[in-house]
C-alpha cells in the first residue's frame, strides 16, 4: 500500500504512520518529496489494520499498490532514481556513454580503447572478464586477470567500470576491482546471485533475459532492491525473435514501459539488439529518443580479430561517429516520456 501524507503533515504523525507500519509486519519504505512524504508499505502484514491507517492524523490517502512489483515501481517513490556509478550520474539530465570491448583480451587490446573511447566522449568503460558463451568450446574470458587490467584502465582514463559477474562465489573479486556489477541476460532470473548481489556495496546493471517480459524484469530488480541494494540500472539487450539477420530483437517498447513503470534509469544496449554493427548507431538514437538514460556498446580495435561478438562490436573511428550522432540535440527527447495508460 502507498501511504501519502499531507503537505501539513507534522514529522511526528509521520513517524507514527512508519512505526505503525513496522508494527503490522510490514517494511516502510520512505521516500520525502519537496511537497509531501510517501511511505510505502511493502511484504506480507495485517491487511486490514494497514487500511485503516487512511484515518491516521496527517495522512491524506492510502491506496494499493497496482503491480506485483513494489520497490521498484514509479508508484512508490514518485521520482526518478539516480545511481553514482564511480562519480557518474546515471539517471539524471544526460544520457551517459558506456563503451568497451565485449570481451578483455589483453593490456593492449583494452587499454587501447579505454583511452580511445574516454577522448571521444564515453564516461564509461565496459568489458567482460568473466564471459556466459553459449558454446563450452568458446572463449570464456580472463577472469581474475581480466579485471586486474579493468581496474588499471579504469585508474587510467578515470572512466568507473562495469563487468558481468556470472556466479556467488565472484561477487565479492568482482566488487573489489569494479565500479558497477552486471547481471547478464542468461542471468537475469538467477535468484541466488540477485539476492546475493543486494547484500553488496556496488550498483548493479540488470540485464533484460532474451525471454523475460518486462514484468519479469522488474520483479528480478525487485530482488535486489527487497534484499537492501536500491542502486540497480536496468538494460534493454534484445530478446530471442525469429528473423536470422538479426541477433536479436531491440525491444524499445519495453525500454520505455520499464521507464514508465519504474523510478529506475533504463539503458540501451543495441550492440546485443541488433548483434550487426551497422545498426548500432541508428538504435543507439532511436533508443535515447525514446529516453534511454545511457547507451552501452561494443568497441574494439579491430573487430575481425575479436574473441566474442566481433560483428557487432564498433571500430574506434565507428565509436566516435556514434559520439557525434548522439550530440546535444536528441538530449532533449530525455523527458518528453508517455503518460501511463488509465484503462
Ligand atoms: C555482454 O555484455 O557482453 C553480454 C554477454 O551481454 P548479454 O548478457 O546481454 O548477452
Ligand atoms: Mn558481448
């Protein structure tokens, strides 16, 4: 249930409203606005007794909550969600770059784009250490070796970074050299490593499965933020369709119903959407016209030699011109987002 107090609500009969809460079993989550606060009710409690809290001095209405996910929801807070990834606001008025070789090959290879993609504007640095292949017999990435270099370019360009972490058990090396955590998509729906990763200190990037409605997605968040860790950024990558010429399909609709749904920042990966190089910079704006709060490619020096996913990966000079494509003026389209449906 969204309990909102009135704008002359005193902290006093705020406070009693959240100890109630607490009292019928249930977790209070506050969120204070300029004008008024909103305590969310959130988990299994007294139903009843909460309802009648809509009589409680200072509470204006109590009405419940529309989705199964709570957290999460636009609902409940009301504002937008900005996460600090390392100094950088995703989620706020910019769209933020993250760029980076799909896989981490070698100090030359990553330190090579690191400082190309800084100077053409990216703020962020991506690359995989640990890589979820579907073959056995493909590269499986560097690991710990991998992020040791992740770090160093990172130290090096200043550009914060984010990786996948595919189990439990690297959860905490992981978080020891990134700035940012990511859930792949084959790892959307993995319950263990979600609660786990809401017990650690680093923001997580939440990849959308290739089969996961965007209920699905925002309930997999849920886990995250239900278990203590409110700092998840979600990412469209595609999901399974048919047509061959195209890895996948770039699902911008759900982009921006998650946005619409959800106070979390949402961004794009049309390196995984459309797994061809050539459409990454035409989706990288369509999804930022859609208010993408960030767009994360795939860069390497010399794709053909790459060691995963060289089709769709970017030439230093193809990143650049995307740098140039997503230039001021579609920044604009960031807050003109659709009103939620009523029916
Ligand atoms: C990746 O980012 O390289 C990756 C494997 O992504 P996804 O989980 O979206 O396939
Ligand atoms: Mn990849």
């Amino acid at each position: 249930m969204i309990i909102s107090m009135s704008a002359t609500a005193t902290e006093a009969e705020t406070n009693h409203v959240i100890d109630r809460v607490r009292e019928l079993g249930y977790q209070a989550h506050v969120t204070r606005g300029v004008e008024r606060t909103i305590v969310a009710a959130v988990g299994a409690g007294h139903r009843e007794e909460l309802a009648a809290l809509g009589a409680a001095p200072g509470v204006e209405q109590i009405v419940a909550i529309a989705h199964p996910f709570k957290l999460v929801s636009m609902q409940v807070k009301q504002k937008r969600t900005v996460v600090d990834v390392g100094g950088v606001p995703v989620g706020g008025e910019e769209c933020v770059l993250m760029a980076g070789p799909c896989s981490v090959e070698s100090r030359e290879q990553l330190m090579t784009v690191a400082h190309a993609i800084r100077d053409a504007g990216a703020s962020m640095l991506r690359g995989g250490a640990y890589k979820p292949r579907t073959s056995p017999y493909e590269f499986q990435g560097l690991g710990i070796e991998a992020l040791k270099l992740l770090r160093e370019a990172s130290d090096a360009t200043g550009l914060p970074v984010v990786t996948e972490v595919m189990s439990t058990e690297d959860v905490d090396v992981v978080s020891e050299y990134a700035d940012m955590l990511q859930v792949g998509a084959r790892n959307m729906q993995n319950f263990s490593l979600l609660r786990r990763l809401a017990k650690c200190e680093r923001p997580i990037l939440l990849k959308r499965s290739p089969s996961a409605t965007v209920k699905d997605w925002l309930l997999a968040a849920e886990y995250i933020l239900a278990g203590g860790n409110s700092e998840v950024v979600l990412c469209e990558r595609g999901i399974r369709s048919y047509d061959p010429d195209m890895r996948n399909t770039f699902d911008l609709s759900a982009l921006a119903l998650a946005r619409q749904l959800s106070h979390l920042p949402v961004v794009a990966d049309p390196s995984h959407g459309t797994g061809r190089r050539d459409l990454v910079p035409i989706m990288a704006r369509a999804a930022v016209a859609v208010g993408a709060d960030g767009v994360i490619v795939e860069v390497h020096p010399c794709p053909e030699k790459a060691l995963s996913d060289g089709p769709q990966s970017l030439t230093i000079p193809e990143f650049a011109a995307l740098v140039q494509l997503l230039g001021q003026p579609l920044r604009k389209h960031l807050r003109q987002q659709p009103k939620a449906a009523t029916a």
